[in-house]
C-alpha cells in the first residue's frame, strides 16, 4: 500500500516507515521560536539545564511584537537576544517579518522537509509541500535541545476542488470555501492533500493563503503536491531537498469532494471563521466598517498586496475608514516600495507598517477598539483575537474595496461614492475578573476524584481561554488568575475553581493559536483533569506534554452537571458518576502516561 504525503515525510525524517497512528521521534530540520513564545522556551531551557542539538537549524523570528511596543515583549526579546549570542542562534529580528515566510523565502527549508514553530500557523509550508507544525514551548524546548520530537501520525483526507472559480474569487475566497464546508473541526486531527484543477492553479501566494488557514478548520496541515512555479522558488532561496510527492495508490481516510465552480467572494462573520457566506449576503452586504486590514500570514505577500493596490489605484479610503497595510517580510515592503504599490496606498490614504504578523497579534498594527468593525485579511476572527471590535474575514480585495466604499462590498461592485456612515453606537467595555488564588498540584496519581464544571460549549478557542493580551507573562502562578477570562459566562471561573477541580466540555476545545498559557493557566490553578469530547491537536500536545491530564470522554452526553463528584481511571479511560453508571473514554496512551507520570517532557524526574 501507497503512502501519503505525510506518512513519506514523516517516515523519512523518523528512520523508517510510518502509518497513520503510529507514533515516532521525528528529526526535525527547522526549529523556529517567536518573541511572544521564545522567552518560554529560553526558560525551559535553562531550568532543565538542556544544550542546543543543532544551532545551525534553529532561529529566532520577532514577527509576533516587531515593535517591542510594551515592556514585557521588549525583555522577552532581550531575553532571547542574550541566549541567541550566548548559542551562536541566528535571529531574524523586528526588520525581517513572519517567520515561518522567511523560511521559504530564504531556503530554509524546501518540499518534504520538516519545521516547527511556536506560531500556531506553521502548517502554512504544507504550500510548498513540506511539513510544518505549531507547538507550544515545552515542545519547541525539546526540538532546541534534542533535534527531534514526538509525532502521532494523521490520517490523511484527500480534498477534491470540482470546477473553476468565478474571476472574481480568490485563494483567499477558496479557503473560506473549504471553512464552510468543514467548519471549525472537520479535519480535526487530519492532514488534507488538496487536488483538483483549481488547486494546482493556484501560484504559491495562494497556497500560501489556503495552507494557512488548516488551523480554523482543526487541521494538522493542508498540503499542496509542489508545483514547478514552487520548486523553482524553492531552489532560487537556496533551499536543499529532495521533492516528495504522494503515491498513486496511497490510502486516505476518505475522500471530500467540494463544488467551486463559479464561486465568488466570500466573507467569515465575527467571532467564527467557519460562518461563512457570500458577500452579497442580505446580512453582511452594504455593513458599515471603521477600518480595514491586509496582511497577515494569509495574505501578506506582495501579489495579496498587489490586489489590493489593483482596486485602490486612483481612489481613497472612505472618510472615517482607516486602512492598514503590513507586509509579511522585508523583502514583501521592499518589491512593494520598487514597484509604486507604496506610493498607491499612501495615495489612497493607508498606513503602510514594517512586516509583521499584523493585527493577529497583540501590540501590532492592525488592532480594533471596542465597537469598531474591521474587514481584515487574517485567519481568525475570534471573540477579542483582534481587538475588542468586530472582525469580517476576508480577501485582500475585498478589504480594499470595503475600505473604499466605507462598507462590506466586492471589487466589482465598489460604489463612485462612499457610504454615508450611521451615528455611532456605545459599547460598553468588557471588564476583566480580579485576581484568583492559584492552586497546586501533588504527583500525579493516576486515579482521581473531583469536582465537575460542565462547560456545554463546542469549539472553545485557545483566546477564550487565556486571552492574548496576557501572553507576555511567563510565571505561571501569575497564569491561573486568567483563565476563562475571554469566554462570556465564565469570567470568573478562576475565583471558583479549587484544586482538584474537573472541566468538562465539548468538541474541539483549545482549539486555534499554540499558546502553551492555555494549557498552564489550569495547572496554575490545580485543575485535575479536562474532559472534553475532542481536543484541538495543538493544545492536546501542548496539555500532554505539560503534564496536564486530559482525557477524550464524551462526558456531556451522559447529562453531567455542575458540583457532582466523579472518579477518574486514567489508565483505564473510565469515568464513573456517583450513581455508579461508567463513562467509557480514550485511556491515556503509553507516551501520555509515561510524559505524565514523569512530570511533563521536559522532567528528569523518573
């Protein structure tokens, strides 16, 4: 039997060959640390006393912060600065851009090769046919010091676009596409291989923008077969690879089919990047906006910037919009400065900023206020991810024509004048919980009995629990007072929990960024176990890897309620309720208990 793109890879960099749901130490080529997570990571690494395995494959990108803009992102790249001279660690500093674009851009790395990164959007070199994962910094630590780190194989999904596109639709329109099909979790714990013609038409700042975006929909990675327009790239950066494709009789899990004959723009309404629907939407269409934005890992690159400067060239922003451009890397800025986009959107009134990770991230061009309604190019729009404000999802074409007509619109249909604005609407800013105590936790036994909180909710990003404004901390007593703190009815979750405690929940929690805070806010506060009917595939390895018990029960089936006390066999993957009835879940894997049992992956303690 055939294998698929990520079984080759995976194989070739673990020594031998490899099936979905084996579970191998993989060597990994690139091993990347960002400024918001790279402080953690140096911490890690001096507690355990732990060396760097090879300085030559690992760096340092400050794409998260370019700025240094507050104090604590200033001393966390400080504090990777003085490891980096003392390691001979290469940087790419506050001038270079996104990292995980550099390492295409500059022949890091090429087809079927391997990188990690604490950028939970890594999995964007599945465009160039390589494999990339977002990991917490426990993980990225171990990838430091060791080269290698632990991989539970995917199963893979072959997805099929059927059709050709309208004109006007995009890469970007295509991603949303796939959004609305799979949701926020229908390639939960898969790798995707995406054919059909209208992928393989795609030029690699499109697969770029679909790759990107496997992270909203629960996916490991989205890979594209690597085309000729990639390998010459690839080989021009001065990449070193060997091109790996999937073999004509490799075995999927299944087959998708998706119809994009004739689609057109698309936009993702706030809060969800799976609630897709047509620009033209009775519901979006015509919608006052307060500022747009085009950059991002998804669609910063300079043919998403030239699109947008295609539909703002001998026009400006809408009076009281304001338009904000940031490239994805230096290299982006310099071709758009050579060739005059620079000079169109400073014409058209937009703020041009150095390259960055835009206003996905906290202290970055490109954040809202409260009550403010953005149209961005990003990947996410979750409750607070950007801002306080609204955020609408969608191309760089899009974005620039809404930012024109001062309302949601496409590129084909940007009105001669813009929209007359309504009168403004107070919002009320949302408070934030006082401190908690936090908790601790004894050795970990492998049986426990605790407290229940039933959280019936699906999807529960990782922003909703430990919001982004708090990651530059990283003492993790201070960690548990926010925990919750994003996610409306349970603010003050951290002023209720004891130790001991047990969260139940739905489908796909942790969901979104490789935040390791989501993860430590609950040891913080001695929470014993999460329960939750699936786990985003980055917090699972995340919690694993920090010695947080979780467990795949479909608790809340079983009717569960609030302040009951339930046992739990870790080993044995039971549940059992007080009448006695069992629960059956997924019982901790061997690499589970035994990262467990000695205190996470990163202990000596045997």
């Amino acid at each position: 039997m055939g294998k698929t793109l990520v079984e080759k890879i995976l194989g070739s960099h673990a020594g031998r060959p490899v099936a979905a749901g084996d579970i191998a130490d993989v060597r990994i080529d690139v091993r990347i640390a960002r400024d918001f997570g790279g402080a953690n990571v140096v911490k890690n690494l001096r507690e355990h006393a732990l060396g760097i395995d090879d300085a030559s494959k690992t760096f340092f990108t400050f794409d998260c912060n370019p700025g240094g803009s507050d104090q604590k992102y200033a001393a966390n790249q400080h504090a990777c600065r003085q490891f980096a001279r003392e390691q001979d660690i290469r940087i790419f500093d506050v001038d270079q851009g996104i990292g995980t674009h550099i390492a295409m851009d500059e022949g890091l790395i090429g087809p079927g090769g391997t990188l990690v990164s604490t950028d939970s959007h890594a999995n964007v070199l599945g465009a160039v046919g390589a494999f990339g994962q977002g990991m917490g910094d426990v993980d990225i630590a171990q990838a430091f010091a060791r080269g290698v780190v632990w991989f539970e194989v995917p199963p893979t999904v072959k997805v099929v676009l059927d059709g050709t596109p309208s004109p006007a639709a995009t890469a970007k329109d295509i991603a949303l596409a796939l959004l609305r099909h799979f949701g926020a979790n229908g390639l939960l714990g898969y790798a995707a291989e995406l054919t059909g013609n209208a992928a393989d038409a795609l030029d690699l700042a499109g697969r770029v923008t679909v790759a990107s975006m496997a992270t909203e929909m629960g996916g490991i990675i989205i890979f594209f077969t690597p085309s000729r327009e990639v390998l010459r790239h690839c080989k021009a950066a001065g990449a070193k690879f060997e091109p790996v494709f999937p073999d004509a009789d490799a075995r999927y899990e299944r087959t998708v089919r998706i119809d994009v004959d004739g689609l057109k723009p698309l936009v993702s309404r706030p809060g969800h990047p799976e609630d897709v629907v047509a620009v033209t939407d009775p519901d979006v269409a015509g919608k006052p906006i307060d500022s747009a934005l085009i950059g991002s890992c998804t669609n910063g690159r300079f043919e998403d910037l030239a699109a947008a400067a295609e539909v703002l060239k001998g026009r400006h922003v809408a009076p009281g919009v304001i338009l904000k451009v940031v490239p994805a890397t230096d290299a982006v800025w310099r071709r758009a400065m050579e060739e005059g986009l620079c000079e169109i959107f400073k014409a058209a009134g937009a703020l041009i900023s150095n390259a960055g990770c835009a206003g996905c991230a906290a202290g970055q061009v490109g954040q809202n206020g409260p009550g403010e309604v953005t149209v961005s190019t990003g990947n996410r729009n979750f409750v607070g991810k950007q801002g306080e404000g609204e955020v609408y999802l969608a191309s760089p074409a899009t974005a620039a024509a809404s930012a024109v007509a001062g309302v949601i619109t496409s590129a084909d249909s940007v009105p001669s004048k813009p929209k007359a604005r309504p009168a403004p609407v107070k919002i009320a800013r949302i408070g934030v919980s006082p401190p908690a105590q936090s908790g601790t936790v004894p050795r970990p036994p492998t049986r426990i009995s605790g407290r229940v909180w039933v959280i019936s909710k699906d999807n529960i990003d990782t922003d909703m629990i430990y919001h982004n404004r708090h990651l530059a901390i990283t003492d993790v007593r201070q960690m548990g007072q926010h925990t919750f703190g994003n996610l409306k009815g349970w603010e003050d979750f951290a002023k209720k929990a004891r130790p001991g405690d047990i969260v139940v929940t739905g489908e796909n929690f942790g969901c979104g960024s490789s935040r390791q805070q989501a993860v430590d806010c609950f040891k913080s506060l001695g929470i014993a176990l999460i329960a939750a009917k699936s786990f985003g595939a980055i917090y699972e390895r995340n919690a694993v890897n920090n010695a947080l018990p979780i467990m795949k029960a479909d608790c809340l089936a079983a009717g569960m309620t609030d302040g009951e006390t339930i046992d739990v066999d870790f080993a044995e993957g039971k549940v059992r309720r007080q009448d006695g009835r069992i629960i059956h879940g997924r019982p901790f894997s061997a690499v589970q208990m035994e990262v467990y049992l000695r205190g996470g992956l990163l202990s000596h303690r045997k």
